[in-house]
C-alpha cells in the first residue's frame, strides 16, 4: 500500500470534558445519561445526525427481549427509554405495546425524540454529526488524554479525563492499542441486514393467513416454495422479524448480506449497496406470496446495514459459553442477559446457532468485562465488551447494550469524582448505586446489598 506522511498542524481544542462518550447507540446513550444525571461534566460524540445506533440507523425494527420471561431483568436506563418510546407513539400502539417487554416495535422517528430528549435532561453535551480520527495517549500508552475529531468545522480536539467506548466496534480502545479479537477462528463474521420500513400493507390479511398455514408470526413456507421457484437467493428459511408499528407499517429484518466486516468502510459500501439491492427481490416476494403485502410501498431503508459482529476487545474478564450455559453470578455482576445465544451464520450454507436459557433465568455480566486489559481510563462496554463468539451472540442485542452502558456511566462518574482508576472504582458502591439507579442485578446481589445496609 502506497503511504504519503500527514503535515503537522495546530488544532484547537474545542471541548474539554471529564466523560466522554463515543457513540451513540443504546450503549452511548445509557452511559452519558448515567454519567451526566450523577454530575459528572459528560460529551457524548455520535458520527449521525441523531442517536440511536442500529434502532434508528439501520432501522432494526423491534427491541429484543427486556424480561427472562418471567420478569425484567433489563431495567433501570433501558426500560426507561422503551416506556417513554410508547408514551410518543399513536393510542392504537399504546393499546397493543403497553404492557408488552420483549420484541417491542420501534417507532425509529418517536425514538429519536425520546433519545434528544434524554440527553438534554440529563445536562450531558451531544456532539452530532462528528467523527473520531485518532486518539492522543500519555507517555506510557496506559490513558487516553483525548481524541482527534474531525467535522464540518473542521478538525479540532476534545480533551477529557475518562472515555467510555461505545462504538459498538471498540474503535477507541483499537485506536488506543488495546487487544481485541475478531469473529471465529477462521475469521468468519456473523452477516448484515439491511432493515427496512414498509407501508401500505394489511396486519389483518397477513394474521388470517398465518392461522391458516400455521407458521405463526414466520413464513418459512413461502419463503421456501420461492427460493425453490428462483424468486429468492438460498440461505435463511425465517424472516427474522415483522414488527407492526400500526395495522398498515410494519419493520422488516429479513435476509442476509454476507462477508461483511463493519470495520471497514469498503464493506458497509458494499453491504449498503447489495442490501437495498436485495431490499428490492425481498418486496417482490412479499407481494408475490404472501396475503397483505400485495400492494406494499418501501417507505425507508436503513441509513446503514445493520452490523451483528466485529471486535471483542479482550478485557480483565472474558464471558465464556459456560457462563452462560451454566447461569453463573459474579461478584461485580453490573446487569443480567437472559437473551438467548443467537449466531447468525457466516454463509448461505451455514445453520444459525440458537440456544435458550430456561425461563427465569439469567447470568451475569461482570464489571471486568467493560475493562480492556492495558488501559486505565477506558471502558468498552455493549456489543465489543469482553466475550466469546458465543456469548457475543447473546450479549450484543440492544437491552443489554443499555445495562451495560448504564454501568460504564455509573463507574465513570464515581471514577470522576474520587480521581481513580477504571479498576479502581469502588464494586459496592457501584452496585449500590446502579441499583438505586433501577438496575437488576440478579437476587443474590440485591439479597446481599439489603443485609449489608
């Protein structure tokens, strides 16, 4: 690769902060908000123009499960974000939606308000439109002492003390030196979606012919007779999801773009351009064979394919499988994941991995994950926090990118406000905290706070 050498510059220093937030997904918006609501002086960056990451971006159409089926164990931050996304929506979804936790449709342009709204409560700054260029490191590589931006005003730098990573692709602590790796062994990745917003379509007609063939809120028996007639590629017999904002609009999360790695700009150039593509065949197939999509209009698609999979930093403490399959607590646990293990497959020929925890049941999600092993002033936390591939496919989805976020904020301030280390902060006072806050922290942790105090 051919390489020219950058001329020095000044650049100003546009913002100083204690916290700064990258990203602006559910993990970013947890964390800024924790952050800012305890005190702490908080910037959250976001390269779009509003928050929301794969909810708002890549208009992922429905929020995964905030309950273990018997209860919420995704409180605090996250519940809170989803009950006011159905305080801004029509009567009609309040009626269908009020009591409802897991699969919510999402009302992407309701979600948006609610998520401007939150941030400008909470006092923290928000930086729209804005991108991360490079980080500034102190003499021993150990603290990020802030970060090079770059946009329209051109390119400047935020100074801060602390940063919470929320890119969903651990760019800051890659940037940063940190280690991380990348899907399977052979450096497979789970593939994208391009989500989609349909309109003009008939809730009643679609339910009647799912009673009649049986295939529930799926149609793997359409999908199959047109892949076997050439109207749709091979690979996945299920749609993911139809979530039905009103009877006539309906969020799609259909189909698969393979070989896409969400850290390069050449394949989310590529995942755009084969997704609409491929947005286009799933519409024809909608119309073509299945009742109340015959006259369907394409109202939006997502700004960017949706992404599942890229870096997982390797932090203080990795989630592994048995964790997961074996339910097990932590004595820093900062929230609870009972989403099941969902691996998408790597090609057309694979098979999805799925596996389920019983009904009520939960692990948890240690402080150690958020902590990338050589830095000190930097967590990581959602979708590249410290796991497996395996418990990656459980741990990424957007509920528990909130919890996670949630915590990294928390510590971040009492981090802020004693002058420590990440590793420094206080566990108790951080559990006490998140769950004054609202958190879960599973019933031991509760059980054991309450006999202390």
């Amino acid at each position: 690769m051919q390489t020219v050498t950058m001329p020095a510059q000044q650049v100003p220093v546009s913002y100083e902060t204690e916290i700064l937030v990258v990203g602006g997904g559910p993990t970013g918006i947890a964390a800024a908000v924790a952050a800012a609501r305890n005190g702490a002086k908080t910037l959250i960056v976001e390269q779009r123009g509003f928050l929301g990451g794969m909810g708002t971006v890549s208009l992922v159409p429905a929020f995964c499960p905030y309950t273990d089926h018997e209860k919420p164990v995704i409180r605090g931050i996250g519940l809170e974000m989803l009950e006011q996304m159905k305080q801004r929506c029509s009567d009609e979804y309040r009626s269908r939606y009020d009591k409802q936790l897991d699969w919510v449709p999402i009302d992407s342009e309701a979600l948006k308000l609610v998520y401007d709204d939150a941030l400008q409560n909470s006092g923290a700054e928000v930086l729209y439109h804005t991108f991360v260029s490079q980080v500034a490191l102190n003499a021993e590589g150990t603290r990020v002492q802030g970060v090079y931006i770059v946009n329209k005003t051109g390119i400047s730098f935020i100074r801060c003390d602390y940063v919470i990573d929320a890119t969903g692709d651990a760019d800051i602590a890659a940037r940063a030196g940190a280690r991380y790796q990348q899907g399977g062994e052979r450096g497979e990745l789970q593939p994208g979606t391009m989500c989609y917003l349909l309109t003009n379509v008939d809730r009643g007609r679609f339910k009647a012919y799912l009673e009649a063939s049986g295939d529930k809120s799926q149609i793997p028996q359409a999908v199959q007779k047109a892949q076997q007639a050439g109207d749709l590629p091979e690979g996945r017999k299920e749609v993911s999801g139809f979530a039905w904002v009103s009877d006539y609009l309906v969020g799609v999360n259909f189909g698969h773009v393979f070989g896409i790695d969400g850290t390069k700009a050449e394949d989310l150039t590529r995942g755009a351009i084969e997704g609409r593509r491929g947005v286009q065949v799933q519409v024809a197939f909608l119309r073509k064979y299945v009742p109340g999509f015959e006259q369907a209009h394409v109202v939006s698609t997502g700004e960017q394919i949706g992404i599942r999979e890229t870096r997982r930093i390797v932090g203080d403490y990795t989630l592994v499988q048995e964790d997961f399959l074996e339910m097990r607590g932590f004595e820093d646990d900062i929230a609870r994941n009972s989403y099941f293990i969902d691996i998408h497959m790597a090609t057309s020929k694979d098979q999805m991995a799925i596996r389920h925890l019983p009904s009520g049941k939960s692990h948890g999600v240690p402080y150690r994950c958020l902590l990338p092993v050589g830095l000190d002033n930097v967590w990581v936390a959602g979708r590249a926090a410290s796991s497996d591939r395996v418990v990656q496919g459980s741990l990424r989805v957007m509920p528990n990118c909130f919890a996670m976020g949630e915590a990294a904020g928390t510590a971040a301030y009492l981090a802020s406000r004693q002058g420590l280390g990440t590793r420094e902060v206080p566990i108790l006072e951080l559990q006490t905290l998140l769950i004054k806050q609202g958190a879960w922290l599973g019933e031991d942790i509760h059980s054991r706070l309450q006999a202390e105090v």
